[in-house]
C-alpha cells in the first residue's frame, strides 16, 4: 500500500516537432552547447508545427513568439526555443495558439512556424528543448535518432531525490 509513496514520478517530455533529435552540444549556440540555460535535446525540423510536449501551463510567450515556456504539474520547467537567432525575426514566421496560463495537453498545437521564412531569415531553425530547473532533475534520455511530435519520447524527467527531508 505505502509503496507508491515512495515511488518518484517521471515526466515523460515529447517531442513538441518531427526532426532529428540531437544533443544539444551540436546546438551551435553555446548558450544551450554549454548547457547555461539547462539540460535537454535539441531538434533540427523536418517539417510540422510546435505542439505541447508535456501536459502543463504556459509560463512564457514572448511577444517575438520564437520561444514558449511550459510548467508541468510536478514542477518540471520546459523551454522549446524555435530556431537560433529568431528573436530578431520579431515574431515574422510564428503564429501562436496559446498564451501565459493557458493549461496544454500533450501533443496541443502551440505555435505554427513557417520553416521556409525562418530557413531564409534566421541563423538556424535548429530547436533547442530544455529543462530549464535541470539541476533539480533527474533525467533520462533516450537513445533515438529521429522524433514524431506528440508521440515520441524525447526524455523522462523526475525530481531528486530528497535526504533527510531537506
């Protein structure tokens, strides 16, 4: 009965667009290379939209709309940055779905990016996705060369574990 007290539980991250995963030491920004915004994967696009990778609250939209920030219920803090160098495009090639505080479900349209404008117009459409409060995670990557948004499992994220109640 107690044992699923004492279980820790796992967020599974989706892939939020179809691509080839990578690590994000072959983003060529070392703002995400070098990990300073957190842990994660990135994602060179294929084709498709962005769509929720977790279910969760929408915790950041910047009017530029080349990034989105998401909450899961456990905490876990997400941020899908769409492209290098887009914050420059000021919001040219992103149609948003969501805005702050919208609850997501997994696999939810958030932003439709026209992949063609940002081919043209930005430094790369390679898309960062991190867990931005990593260094209170624990996470699990999986071994995959290619990501299905909504149906792919990019990593499984859960707490640290807690000593002593601290």
């Amino acid at each position: 009965m107690f044992s699923n007290l004492f279980k820790k539980r796992k967020l599974q991250i989706f892939a939020p667009v179809n691509g080839e995963v990578l690590s994000l030491d072959k983003v060529p920004d070392p703002v995400f290379s070098e990990k300073m915004m957190g842990d994660g994967v990135a994602i060179m696009p294929d084709e498709g939209n962005i769509h929720a990778p977790i279910e969760g609250t929408v915790i950041l939209m910047p009017d530029t709309k080349h990034a989105i920030g998401i909450r899961s219920k456990d905490g876990t803090e997400i941020l899908i940055h769409i492209g290098l160098e887009t914050v420059s495009l000021k919001g040219n090639g992103f149609n948003t779905h969501v805005t702050m505080g919208d609850s997501i479900a997994i696999g939810q349209l958030l932003i439709e990016v026209d992949w063609t404008y940002l081919k043209e117009h930005a430094e790369s459409i390679i898309t960062p996705i991190v867990i931005t409060n990593s260094s209170d995670r624990v996470i699990q990557f999986e071994n995959i060369k290619q990501g299905f948004a909504g149906e792919t499992v990019l990593m499984t994220v859960s707490p640290l574990s807690r000593i002593n109640g601290q």
